[in-house]
C-alpha cells in the first residue's frame, strides 16, 4: 500500500454538512441529503401509523415527531440509490428533515418537539450500531451546551417477543380496569401501550406492577440488549432501563433509547434530547426484495449555537484506519475514536465489521498512510499498533499517548 504524499490532499470536499455535523463525522458517519418523501412512501405508511411513545412529563402523551415514512424514504433511497453497494454498513448523518414531495401532504406537527438532525446507520444489526449512535449523539449534544446527559433505553426484541409482552400487558390491564379512572380506561381501549407512559396518578401506579417488556425478550434479543449495555458501562454512559419507553411497535424492533438532560428536572430544561429506534424487517414487512437491518437517533433539541449550523465546505482526509480484533477492542474502540474526535484526528472505520479480512479490504480501499490495529492484548494493556503502510514500520503507543502521537504523525505526513 504505498503512499504518494504529494496527490494525496489533506482537506476533501463536502455536500449536506455543517458544523455540529462534523462531530459525527469522526464517528463515520457521511453526508447526506435528505430523501424526498413521495406519496407512495405516505401510503405504505398508513399500515405502520402507530404513535412513539416515551415517558417524559415534558410532551404531550410522550408522543415524539418521529415518522415511519421518513424511515420508508431512507430505505427506499439505500436501494434506489445504490447504497447498498457501499462499505457496509452505511452511516448518514442528515442535516434536515425528510423532505416531502410537492404533492406529498406534510405531517402533522407532533408534541412540540424540534427535530435538530439524524443520524442514521443502515446495514448493521450488531449492538455497536446503538452504542455508535448514542457516543456520536452525546458528542454532538455536548458541543451544543448539554453536558450532563444519560441514556434511558428498554428493548421490546424481535416479533415473537412482542407478542408475548403484548398479551401480558393486555391480560395485567384488564385484571386492573376497575382501579383506572376514565381517562386511563379510554387510553386502554385506544391503545394499552400508550397507558406505561401515562402520567395519570391512577395509572403511574398502576404501571408499578405492569409486566416488563425485556422479561419476554427471546435468547437473541436479551443477549443484543446485554451487548448495548456492555457498551455503555465500558463508556461510562450513565443509563437506565425504562419500561415506559416503547417504540411504534409496526415498525420498530430491539431497542428503544432515549438521550436526556440528567438535569431535565430543573426549570425550563428540555429532558428529551434524543430518541433511538432500531427497524429490522421494516424493508421486508414493505414487500420491498432486500431486508435491511436499520437504526437511527434523531436529535430533538433547539439549537442553542447558531454557529453551529453553518455550513462546512470541507473536511480534513482522515491519515489513519482503524482496526480492531475481538470483543475486548471491540468494546474500547469508540473510547479510542472519542479520545481522537477530540484531537481533531479523522479516522477511517469499520466498527462493524468482525472479520480481518473484512476490515483489511476497507483499510486497502482508502490508502490511508497510517493504520492503527487493537487486539486483544493492546486492549489489555490499553495500547494500539500505529502502522505506516508504506514502510510497514510500526509502534506500540499506549492509549493515553495516542492522540498526542497522531498529532505528531498528521502534522509530519503533511509536511512531506
């Protein structure tokens, strides 16, 4: 793999991209325009019109501005568009909202709630999908000011774990109907998953003793869960399970996540920042002839930094790709990412991929000069191999000396 410094450029130019958007660059996320929302895109949703919903005082019945045929649009533009083709998976990062077709009617403002941006990975049904996710958001909300943030997150798991939870929360209802008031029984009849983020007296109490949905969860879907959450401990996310955080059940699978204020209780403070919504098998129920595993955050905040949305005509070419090997580097590779965001050192990435050849074929893909590799020893011994792809020299730099390290090897491959 060798290196012709001198037609290598050090900043690329780029579409669809401001600077709050540069945070999730560092995490591998692209670019996008939004898709155009089409009429038929409209019509395949009527069948997945159910509400989100969310336990937060703050909104109106917890409903959240997220729509299933924004999702459809996504799906739809990864097969039109050749997505597919890509390195997998494929990470978005949209600026604005799905756009609505000239004919298309506009949806219906929901609870108040300001969609900032998304972020969207497609081809990934690993739980370092989520945990992606979560690390870019949290990054991105720091940069706006939200500093004390934490995770809620619950997993209604794959259909059949659904529909054993389902007909455990109907049965636990009705036992209940005659300890409800009106309101609460009138929300059963429309729909009993809306009553778990209920802030009825009568019903917040009742929900004490109602079934959990991650305790009909199958053998794949706990494990997924207990993946997600090894991630946030080896981050030191703070989290916590909430059983009142349910998804549109037509559309969403696994897990369900929520990024808050942890200060949210304070006066004038929006709790919600962010929600997280996985969609396997949304592709397969649209008939559509490939299945696409999807999962992506919307952030719901009012930007609090107009410099932030300026738009950026460019972005630094990452030097170096990452590669990790086995579950322990695994784990720490968005540490490893995070601590370089901050050194402003880009990196190429494949932190999906498990195999070696997989990750090897991206890193020959992007030329990049540099390849930092972890293993199972560097991440016991908090360490990482920086290669140079044109000597194949290489160094074993510990992870606290890293970032100061690519700074060094950045500004000397520039220099050349």
């Amino acid at each position: 793999m060798k290196q012709a410094p001198n037609k290598i450029t050090k900043f690329m130019p780029v579409e669809h991209l401001d600077r709050i958007g540069e945070t999730a660059v560092y995490y591998g996320f692209s670019p996008a325009k939004s898709p155009a929302i089409t009429k038929a895109d409209l019509e395949a949703a009527r069948g997945v019109a159910e509400a989100d919903f969310v336990d937060d005082e703050t909104e109106r019945h917890g409903k959240l501005p997220l729509y299933s045929e924004e999702k459809i649009a996504l799906i739809r533009t990864y097969l039109e568009e050749g997505w597919s083709d890509r390195p997998q998976p494929v990470q978005i990062y949209l600026k604005d909202r799905c756009r609505r077709a000239a004919k298309a009617p506009a949806a219906k403002k929901a609870g108040g709630c300001h969609r900032y941006a998304d972020l969207e990975i497609l081809g990934a049904s690993g739980p370092i999908a989520e945990a992606t996710l979560i690390q870019a958001g949290r990054a991105m909300l720091a940069e706006e000011g939200h500093k004390d943030t934490a995770v809620e997150i619950s997993s209604i798991g794959d259909r059949d774990s659904l529909a054993r939870f389902n007909r455990e929360l109907v049965d636990y209802y009705r036992k209940n109907v005659n300890g409800m008031t009106a309101e609460c029984r009138q929300i059963l009849k429309r729909d009993p998953f809306e009553l778990l983020s209920s802030h009825d007296p009568s019903c917040k109490e009742l929900n004490a003793g109602a079934p959990h949905s991650i305790d009909f969860l199958s053998e794949g879907s706990r494990r997924h869960l207990e993946e997600v959450l090894e991630y946030l401990e080896v981050l030191s996310v703070p989290y916590s399970l909430n059983n009142g955080l349910i998804g549109n059940r037509s559309y969403c699978t696994e897990t369900v996540f929520a990024i808050v204020d942890a200060n949210g209780s304070a006066k004038d403070c929006q709790r919600v920042l962010g929600i997280g919504v996985r969609y396997n098998g949304l592709a397969k129920r649209l008939n559509m002839k490939k299945d696409i595993q999807g999962v992506g955050l919307s952030l719901l905040i009012k930007g609090r930094s107009a410099k932030l949305r300026a738009p950026v005509k460019k972005i630094k070419r990452p030097i170096a790709s990452f590669v990790q090997l086995g579950a322990e580097s695994k784990l720490m590779s968005l540490q490893v990412v995070e601590s370089l965001r901050q050194a402003k050192i880009p990196l190429y990435l494949s932190l999906s991929k498990d195999r070696l050849g997989a990750q090897v074929s991206t890193v020959e893909k992007y030329h990049t000069p540099y390849v930092i590799v972890m293993g199972k020893k560097e991440a016991m011994d908090k360490t990482a191999i920086v290669r140079r792809t044109d000597t194949y020299s290489q160094d074993v730099v510990l992870l606290s000396d890293l970032p100061s390290y690519m700074k060094r090897a950045e500004r000397s491959f520039w220099k050349r």
